[in-house]
C-alpha cells in the first residue's frame, strides 16, 4: 500500500473542521442595526410548515365585474408558484377553487421571522403586483428605499393613461450579457421574450416611442422598476420586431437578475387581493425541534464515543469525516453555496440526514472492520489497512448506489411540479421530495468523507511511527508491527 504524506492528514481534518463550523454558524457583519450575510448558515434555513408554522393566504381577483376564466385562474396559480421558487419556498401547498375563483396557499415562515404577522409575509410574494409596460416615465411621488435609492411612485399624465403591454405579454425575463454597439465593452442587460401577441404590441410601442423621443418604462403596480428609451435610429421605422428585446442600462449582475425576477413574477393575468390570511400552528414546534437538536448532539457523541472504544484510530477518523457529512448536508440546505439555492428544511427532510449520517457511520464501520480481520488474520498495518479498504469498497458502493438512485426517483416523481402532485397532494409531494434531497445530499457526502477522506487520513496516520501499533486499528493490545 502506498501511504499518504504524514501532513495530509493534518491539512484535510483543519479544512472538514474549518467547513463544519463555517456551514453551522455562517459569516455575518454587522453595521448598526444592519446585517449583512456573506455565507449562511444554520440559522437562515427555512423551516418546513410542519417544524415552524406557517402562513394560510387566500387569493381572490379585484372586483372588477370582468368574468374570470379557468385558464386565467390556472396562469395566477402558476405565477405564484414560480414566486414561492423563486423564494425558495420548497414546502408549500397551492390549490385553486375553480368554483369560487379563490386561489389558496399555504407555506412556512421566512428565516429568521420574529413578528410573526402573517399579512407581511403574504408580502413576501408580492402576490397583488400587476406588471405593465407604460409610454413615457412620468410620476408623481419619489421616496428612498432602504437601501437609499430613490424609488419613484404613482404614474401619471401620458404614462397613467397609455398602456403598451402587460405581465401576460412577456413569456420569459433572464439576465445577460451583451457587448455595447458603441464602447464595445461587455454589459449586463434584461433579454425578453414575448409572445405572439405581446410581440405585435411591442414593435408598435417601440415604433411609436421611437419617433415620439419617448421612453418605455416598466412599472409593478404603482412603482416604476425600469425605463428605457428606443434608438430611432435603429428601430424607428418598423419598431422591435421578432419577439425579443434587450434592456440595457447600468446594470450590474445582481441588478439585472433582480429585474428580470420581477418581470417573470409579475405576468398576473389580472390583479389578486388577499380575502383571507391567518398563521398556521406547527405540527411539531420550536420547543420539540430544540429537543430534537439536543437529541441528535447526544446521539452523535454516543456514536463518537462507540466508534474509538471498539475501533480506536479508524473510529477518530471516522467522526472527523462524519462532521464534514453532516456539514454537507446543512451547507446544502441553507443556501451556503453560491450555486445551491436555500432549501425549506421539513420533518422528513431531518429524517434523510439522519438516514444519510447513518449510513456514513455504516461505511466507517464497514472499512474498519474489514481492517480489524485482516489484522486479526495476520497482515501487518499497511497491508491490513489496503485489504481493508479494497474488501469493503463494493459492499459500501453497492449500499450507497442503490439509495441515491431512490433519493433521484423520489425528488423527479414528487417534486414541486409533477403529473403525480394531482394524485398525492402539495403537503405530501413537498414532503417526500424533502425526505429525497435530504437523502441524495447525505450520501453523495458519504462517498465524499465517508469513503475517500477516511482513508486518505487513515493513511496519512499510518505514516507516523508512534501509530503503528496494531492495537490502534483493532488489534490485540500486547502486538507491535
């Protein structure tokens, strides 16, 4: 057996340490009151109905006299479910009551939540936002947003009366990146694409805001998110035809994907209101969640502790790559990764950790005693250690395989979206796609500590001289190598 480098040990334990506390306590600063998140941690996950309550909203078309159809309805449902996406509200219910036109949703408290007023956080949605695209950029009232921006309000003259399109004319907004005509330099802008209809409305907005010296501004509800003029020079004659358009201005990467979020968000087919909110009361509550906590700490020092008394060296390692497993799993729920959106963290969701950890246990397990024989057998440390490992690699494999491809089956037939949430319901499809990401994670974690990690750093040991005793991989206490 060829043996890993005496420091590699040293340097993958500091680096799965140093990954475990940053995954559970996050980086934070704060300036004032104000706190700015620069990786998250345990404490931005999002709860699942069933651990922290929730919010109950329904929705219901503004009274206007105008008939609402089916299809309408169903094109307000999906829009607010792209919302709760968006959000990464994963655990959530939305049905529509075709009979009354009502449309009714229930999901979890956002991180970190201490009113618990659930008529803010229907806000959270912007459920009642109607987007319309506007000529000119006339308003009446400017105040400053948070964030000191000015934040201009109420249309009015030309912009109040004249409406180009609407959200239902947009098919789809995302961000990009374009090379400016004039500077050649490359830009973030908002690339549209409309439909049939809305790309007909368009080319006739663009074509008469080009020739006027007008602009076309976007406005959610009564507040102006965009305004962008039309080079008449270019388009003046026929207007932007095609279907597709870009936005472009001093965007930057958040800025533009911003934009196009609340584009996407606001293609309401007509304006809702909320006839009815209340909070939900969870199933199992803050209290029970604070036990559970403190159940598992106990539990995994009761393993701890197991695993050095009957595997000594093997079984140190082995809770060394258990904390960079269980880490993985809270990195992937709470957003810690760039590339992973947040996750709403459920019941079953906790249940496929703790299936996922146990499993890791159970390839530690498996390696060491699979060394443990060898060296009964005869084998000295290297040797024992490499038979260890090849002897139980398959066994560890063939388990893990077999439930990844469950946890991949479980989140493609129940998730958000699937021709089966009509038969099994939004409480049970977001609870069982829970309970498969949880578990999907939990294992590619265990293939990545439980399997490699450990036996780099059980290598890495065997290098130094004071730990190659027998006794230290299982051995009889009175045998040297």
């Amino acid at each position: 057996m060829k043996r890993a480098r005496k420091p590699i040990f040293f340097i993958v334990a500091i680096l799965i340490l140093a990954f475990t506390f940053v995954s559970i306590s996050g980086v934070y600063s704060y300036k004032g009151d104000t706190k700015t998140t620069y990786v998250k941690g345990v404490g931005d996950i999002r709860w699942g109905i069933d651990i922290k309550g929730g919010v109950e909203a329904t929705f219901a078309p503004e009274s206007n006299g105008a008939k609402v159809t089916k299809d309408q309805l169903d094109a307000a449902k999906s829009v607010i479910e792209t919302r709760m996406v968006q959000n990464n509200i994963t655990d959530y219910e939305l049905y529509a009551d075709y009979s009354q036109n009502r449309i009714i949703t229930r999901f979890p408290w956002q991180s970190g939540e201490t009113d618990f007023n659930p008529e803010t956080a229907i806000k959270e949605l912007s459920a009642t936002s109607v987007l319309t695209f506007r000529e000119g950029s006339e308003y009446t009232n400017v105040t400053n947003g948070s964030d000191g921006q000015q934040i201009q309000t109420t249309p009015k003259g030309t912009t109040a009366k004249s409406v180009f399109l609407q959200g239902k004319d947009v098919k789809s907004a995302r961000a990009g990146v374009s090379q400016n005509q004039s500077t050649g330099a490359s830009e973030y802008v908002v690339e549209l694409e409309l439909t049939n209809d809305g790309a007909k409305k368009f080319a006739d907005a663009t074509k008469k805001v080009a020739n006027e010296n007008s602009t076309i501004s976007i406005w959610m509800d009564d507040t102006m998110i965009s305004s962008a003029t039309v080079d008449k020079a270019k388009f003046g004659a026929t207007g932007i035809t095609g279907g597709k358009a870009e936005i472009s201005g001093n965007f930057t990467s958040e800025s533009a994907t911003k934009l196009a979020n609340q584009i996407n968000s606001g293609a309401l087919p007509f304006k809702l209101t909320t006839s009815s909110f209340s909070s939900i009361s969870p199933t199992l509550g803050t209290s029970s969640l604070q036990a559970m906590a403190l159940a598992g700490i106990v539990g995994f020092i009761l393993v701890c502790i197991f695993m050095l008394l009957v595997f000594r060296l093997p079984g140190f390692v082995a809770i060394i790559s258990l904390c960079g497993q269980m880490a993985l799993c809270f990195a992937a729920v709470s957003g810690f990764f760039p590339f992973m959106k947040s996750f709403t963290m459920t019941l079953p969701g906790i249940a496929g950790i703790i299936l996922s950890i146990g499993m890791g246990v159970d390839a530690n397990i498996i390696t060491a005693t699979r060394i443990k024989e060898e060296i009964y057998a005869g084998k000295g440390i290297d040797a024992a250690i490499k038979a260890g490992d090849d002897n139980s690699f398959w066994a560890i494999f063939d388990g893990n395989i077999t439930t990844i491809l469950v946890a991949v089956i479980l989140m493609l037939v129940f998730g958000p979206t699937n021709i089966l949430s009509n038969i099994f319901g939004a409480s049970t499809t977001g609870s069982i796609y829970s309970f498969g990401y949880t578990l999907l994670i939990g294992n590619i974690g265990n293939f990545i500590f439980g399997i490699y990690t450990s036996r780099v750093m059980t290598r890495s040991l065997s290098a130094y001289k004071p730990l190659r005793k027998k006794w230290l991989y299982g051995g009889a206490m009175h045998e040297k190598v």
